[in-house]
C-alpha cells in the first residue's frame, strides 16, 4: 500500500508504517529543521511546502496514493498551547481534510491531541469526510498501552471507503494491553537511571518519575533541574546531585525513535521535533490494526466467494 504523509515532522508515523510493511512514497512538512531530520533517516523525498497551494493539493493527486497519512499542527488544540482555533493553525486539519476529500486515497489517517474532540474544526473535517463517502473510525488510545513506555493521550481517526463507521474500533481495542508499559519493561537498566526529573508546567506538579512508570508526556522543551527546586510532594526521591533531567537521545528513545536514527540540527529545535513527532511504536500500532482489519476482510471475502461457487 503506498502512502503520503502530510505534517510529517521528522518522521515518526512514517517510520511506524514502514515498519508495518507499508510504502512511503513521498512526506510533506513546512519546518525546514524537522524536514532536515527526515532527510537524514528516509530514502523517498520530503517536500518543504505549504500544503494550503492549489498546485500542491494536484501534485498528491498525481502521486495517487492508497493511503494519506498525517498529524495536521495541533497547537490551537493543545493543553500546552493558546487553545485558540481562530489563530489559523487549525485550519490545516480543514486542509487535510479538503486534501482527503480531493485525492480521494482508499484509507487515510489523521493524528492530533485528545483536546480536538472538543473543537468545531473536528466536526467540520468529519462532515467532509463523510459527505466523500468514508467510514470513520476513531478513538482516543493511551501509547503506554500502545508499545510506548509514555503515557502520551492522542487522537486518531481513520477512514475507509464506502465503509462503515466504527469499522476499526474493535481492532484498536483489542489489540491494547491491559498494563501500561514501563521504561523498565522498554530498556531495563539500560538507560543507566532508576529517577530522572522532567520539568512540570507548574511547581504545583511533581517533576522526578521513576524508570518503573511510564515516562510522562515527551514535550517540546527539555529544562534541567532549576537551582532550588524543592521537591513536590508527588515526587519519589529526594533531590540531590545524581538526578537528572533526560538528554535529547533519550526522549528520542521513549518516543520509540530507533537508536540509528539520525538526529541534526540544534538542541533547541529537536527538543521540539522530538516533543511533537508521533511515537513511532503509536504510529505501528495503528498500521497493524489496519493491516489485521484489510486481512480478515480478504479472509471473509474468500469465504463468501467459495460459498456462493458451491450454491451455484
């Protein structure tokens, strides 16, 4: 099944995919830092872009692929942003679903933050993708039970032509595990630390965490223990000297990012690309739900065909 990835920053959900066995043929971004990233890691192009263009909503036409995948930028939905839809951003999720709606793939995917459920742009997009005939399934899914040793909330919707609606959702239930996943159960010792601390976006909640509990949401920023920090009532340890925070290869890995994946360009920047990409596992997860419906499709589809050659 060949793919196109709109918003695709660095590349997570790509690399997810093509785990799964699928086929990018092509991504799209407009941060030349996160593109500069994917180059490093993909053979097939990126193109820095704006995806709003006429003349670039042809060109994926013309790629024809069978699937679109993407994370449209999730900033006006975000608990960590300005939660403003007229700021523009969340237009892009009504672009990616006008881009569906043109292109008309078999299947696409769209990813973003739990908090769009509440938006009116979420509404609008599913009214285009019914009004262009897919069925729609989507669910909020919890990547610690995912493979990913986060406890990262995100939103996925996935349609299908000319099916149902909820089509997926038995798949994307039953394929969870009933245990979130640890960093122990992920590395065991291998990161060389049982505690670490990750800044809070306020004092009022705990900053140290423990290897034996999923890690907390990977973030755009990456903050060292600030002079005087006292330690949160929530948090296991004391502080002292040997404690922490984790290093930009480290969040890369909890987001399930490969240890040969290359990372260039400043600290800065891939603290964000890192905080925003999808983790790769997440974006595996959601491929093998989809690979596993298409095979018991085809399986019941063969049965029915044979029944129908012995009636007649």
């Amino acid at each position: 099944m060949n793919i196109v990835d709109l918003f695709s920053g660095c590349g997570g959900m790509s690399l997810g995919f093509q785990n799964a066995g699928f086929k990018i043929l092509a991504a799209f971004d407009k941060w030349e830092p996160a593109i500069r990233v994917y180059q490093e890691n993909f053979d097939h192009p990126i193109y820095d872009t704006d995806l709003g263009t006429e003349e670039v909503r042809e060109f994926i036409k013309k790629l024809s692929p069978t699937m679109i995948i993407g994370g449209p930028p999730c900033q006006d939905f975000s608990s960590a942003g300005k939660r403003d839809e007229s700021l523009g951003r969340a237009d892009l999720t009504l672009s990616f679903a006008e881009i569906i709606s043109d292109t008309k793939p078999e299947w696409f995917v769209m990813e973003n933050v739990g908090r769009i459920t509440k938006s009116r742009i979420l509404k609008e997009a599913i009214a285009i993708f019914k009004k262009s005939g897919y069925g729609i399934s989507y669910q909020i899914l919890d990547a610690s039970l995912c493979g990913v040793p986060q406890a990262r909330k995100r939103f996925f919707l996935i349609g299908h032509l000319n099916s149902s609606d909820n089509f997926l959702n038995a798949y994307l239930s039953k394929n969870q595990s009933s245990k979130s996943m640890t960093l122990y159960d992920y590395f065991g010792n291998s990161l060389g630390l049982d505690y670490y601390y990750r800044h809070p976006r306020s004092y009022a909640r705990r900053g140290v965490f423990s290897i034996h509990e999923p890690s907390p949401t990977i973030r755009g920023v990456n903050r060292p223990i600030p002079k005087g920090y006292k330690k949160h009532e929530g948090d296991p340890v004391e502080i002292n000297s040997d404690l922490r925070a984790l290093t930009t290869k480290e969040r890369s890995l909890i987001q399930t990012f490969p240890e040969n994946f290359k990372l260039v360009g400043t600290k800065t920047n891939l603290e964000q690309i890192i905080g925003n990409a999808v983790p790769v596992k997440l974006g595996e997860f959601i491929a093998n739900c989809i690979n596993e419906y298409i095979c018991d499709s085809l399986q019941n589809t063969t049965i029915n065909t044979g029944q129908l050659e012995i009636q007649y």
